[in-house]
C-alpha cells in the first residue's frame, strides 16, 4: 500500500498546501486565458485538468525539496 500512498510528514504539510493555492490560482487563469483566446470551452476545460493534473503530479510524491522536517513515528496499538 505504500506505493499508492504519498505521505507528507506534518511539519511539512503547509509547504504542500502553499504550492496548491498558488497553483490554483494559476491554472485558473491560464484556462481562462486560453479560453478566450480560442474562444472553446473544451480547450478551456482541457488545460485546467492539464494543470490540475500536474499540480498533483507536482504534489502527490514525497519528493525531497517537501522532506526538510523528519518523519513523524507512530506508535504501534497494542490490542
């Protein structure tokens, strides 16, 4: 399952979510803009997944430059 899963350790989770909101806000405007250049809803639509999909690409692993605060450990349960 750890290859499905990207963990991003809590200390270091509010750099994730800053690349996220500043990355919002650009592929909103860059569909925007290649809307109305073309004048084509399905271009439009086709560049916001574009960059929604690599801002998950962008994210999603635990790349290193997210990896500067140690891991947390977790405690076993103990049933």
């Amino acid at each position: 399952m750890d290859a499905v899963e990207f963990p991003v350790t809590l200390p270091n989770q509010p750099k994730v979510q800053a690349v996220i909101d500043h990355a919002k806000w650009v592929y909103v405007v860059a569909s925007l803009a290649v809307g109305l250049a073309t004048n084509s809803l399905p271009y439009t639509l086709y560049t916001f997944l574009a960059l929604v999909a690599a801002t998950i690409v962008a994210v999603g692993p635990n790349w290193p430059w997210f990896k500067s605060e140690p891991s947390i450990e977790w405690l076993q349960v103990r049933i």
